[in-house]
C-alpha cells in the first residue's frame, strides 16, 4: 500500500485518538513471537514476585501502544499494510527526520528492537523524565541494517524522546515483568493540563507532511 495521503488518513484513524483507546491484553503466543529471547531468561532471575511498578506515564504510553499495534494491523490483521506502516516510519528516522513523539518512536522500534539488560530496564522505567539516556540505549538494539541505522540516529536526534520510546517498546513486549499502578487512561487524562492536546496537534500535522510530500511514498 503506498504511504501518500491515504496512507496517513489510514494510519491517523488509529494515532489520533490515542486517549481513548482500550488496553489490550497480550497473550504468551505474542511474546514467543516478536523477537524476544532476553525476556524467557529475564523472567528466571527476576522471578514472578519482584514485579516492578513503573512510572505511571510509561505505564500509559505503553497501553498506547498496544492499541495502536492492534488497530494498524486490524482485524482480520493485514500484517502487508502494517509493515508497511512501519518501514515508512523507521526510514524517516534513519534519515534523520520523524515526528519527535514517543509513541511513534516506539511503534518505529518495536518490531526491530532487542534487549540485553531486562533488569535494567525495569530500573530505568521508575522515571519518566530523567534517566541515563546513554545506559537505555547500550541495554538495547536493532540488528536489521535500516533499522540499526535509525536506532543510531534518533540518538543523535532527539535522545530524551528516543530514551523513553525504548522503554516504552520494552515494557510493551515485556508486560508480565512490571505492575502497572493502577491509574486509569481516565485520571491521566483528568490530570493532564492540556498540553499534550497542542503537542498531538503538531505531530498530527507533521505525520501528514511526512506521508504526503509530493505524493513521495518512500520507495513503498
């Protein structure tokens, strides 16, 4: 499906209204299948009783996610668009560009992304704002060359978004290793202070230009 106009109108159906979207649970046939060796070992040491609260943003973000996974790959899933979606996405920030926005981010990486340091990753998620930008990105890494190759430059890019996207991917892929803290998309949202209405806004119109320059689809 090539990535023009219609491709965004598709793409934003499931990006915009992110607040509303439902979690979705995931079962262990999704873990066993998106490239996720680090966790099977991982989940031996850390044992099922030491499960981590996470910083309740990261929580969110990572809900999020999942929603738009599940509502870009539809039902019944059309794994075809869906890649196509995502090879759009991780060659925009290969090259530099890219909405700045975690969720993106994250939804570029999750496919590709590996983790070699679950432990401290955990740790890392305690702190949505603050943390070891350079310890996140050595704890993980994309193996496909476009993909190794945008992993590289949205460090160079915008490091603090790119810190948190990492995380994010990895407590998406690793739901049964932290506990959520209970607070519901609702309270987030009543606690929001309008900020992240004007921030969508700006990605929104971004994503459109990145998917309609010229009618550009990227080589897809």
């Amino acid at each position: 499906m090539p990535c023009g106009a219609a491709c965004f109108v598709y793409m934003a159906q499931y990006y915009l209204p992110t607040k509303t979207m439902r979690p979705v649970s995931v079962g262990p046939n999704y873990l066993k299948n998106n490239n996720n060796g680090a966790f099977i070992s991982a989940a031996h040491h850390i044992g099922k009783h030491s499960m981590r609260r996470v910083h309740p943003e990261f929580a969110y973000q990572s809900r999020e996610l999942e929603g738009q996974i599940e509502g870009i790959l539809g039902d019944p899933p059309n794994r075809k668009n869906y890649k196509s979606m995502v090879d759009a996405l991780v060659g925009e920030y290969a090259s530099g560009g890219g909405i700045e926005d975690v969720n993106m981010l994250a939804f570029a990486l999750v496919d590709h992304i590996t983790f070699s340091d679950p432990k401290g990753l955990l740790a890392e998620s305690e702190d949505y704002e603050f943390g070891d930008t350079a310890r996140v990105f050595s704890m993980a890494a994309c193996a496909a060359p476009e993909a190794a190759k945008m992993y590289a430059a949205i460090e160079e890019s915008f490091p603090d978004l790119a810190r948190q996207a990492i995380i994010t991917a990895f407590l998406h892929k690793n739901p049964r290793l932290w506990d959520d803290d209970d607070q519901s998309l609702d309270q987030l949202a009543a606690n929001d202070d309008g900020d992240d209405d004007h921030d969508e806004d700006e990605a929104t119109d971004d994503f459109a230009q990145m998917f309609d320059q010229d009618g550009d689809d990227h080589g897809r």
